[in-house]
C-alpha cells in the first residue's frame, strides 16, 4: 500500500513539473508570435499614417502658434519625470525579485528534468 502512495504521489509531481514546465515553455513561444504578428499588423498603418502626416503637422504648427506656452509645459513635465524616477523603488524591486524568481524557477525545472534524463537512460 506505502508503494502504491509513493509511486502514485512521485508521478503527480512529475505531471505537476511537467505541466509546469510546458506552460513555461509556450510562453516563451507565444510571446515570439505575437512579436511577429503585432509588426505585421503596423505595417498596413504606417502607410496611412505617412498619407495623413501632412495634416497632423499643419495641426500641430497651428497649435504652436496658438500656444507658445505648451514647449515650457511639456519641457517642466518631463524634468519632474526624470526626478521621479530614481525614486521608483518598489518598481525596481518587483523587477529584480521577478527576475530572481525566474532564473530559480529555470534552474528547478532544468535540474528536475536533467535528473529525470538520467534516471530514465540510466
């Protein structure tokens, strides 16, 4: 009965890394697709938006002209954006964690499987 419980517990940790490992790597692999679909899809748009510049300029130089004082906004927004950054700490730190969890994930999965290899060429 112990041998039963043990093998059944040892092949649902295998399925478990097993599914865990799988949508792991159809991420990686969906992400690649929607790279390549996301860059077909612009290329129909940029010959609309090269066709339609012409218009949008014209807006923004009468814009200009209407508004001197938008330069300086937008010059004085983008020196507080600047200031703010280095203090986006906890944003950085999510980053790195998430990394970190990343590389001990591929490191676990990358040891389970190397072991299973090995185990099962003997």
């Amino acid at each position: 009965m112990k041998k039963t419980i043990k093998v059944s517990v040892f092949f649902s940790f295998i399925l478990l890394f097993g599914i865990l490992f799988g949508i792991y790597q159809a991420t990686d692999g969906e992400l690649g697709a929607t790279a390549t679909q996301i860059s077909e899809e612009t290329k129909p748009e940029s010959n609309i938006v090269a066709t339609e510049k012409p218009k949008k300029e014209k807006a923004k130089e009468e814009n200009n002209q209407e508004d001197g004082s938008t330069n300086k906004e937008l010059m004085e927004k983008q020196k507080r954006v600047e200031e703010v950054k280095p203090f986006n700490f906890y944003s950085e730190l999510g980053a790195k964690m998430g990394k970190g969890l990343e590389i001990i994930f591929h490191q676990v999965v990358t040891t389970i499987i190397t072991t299973i290899h090995s185990f099962l060429n003997g």
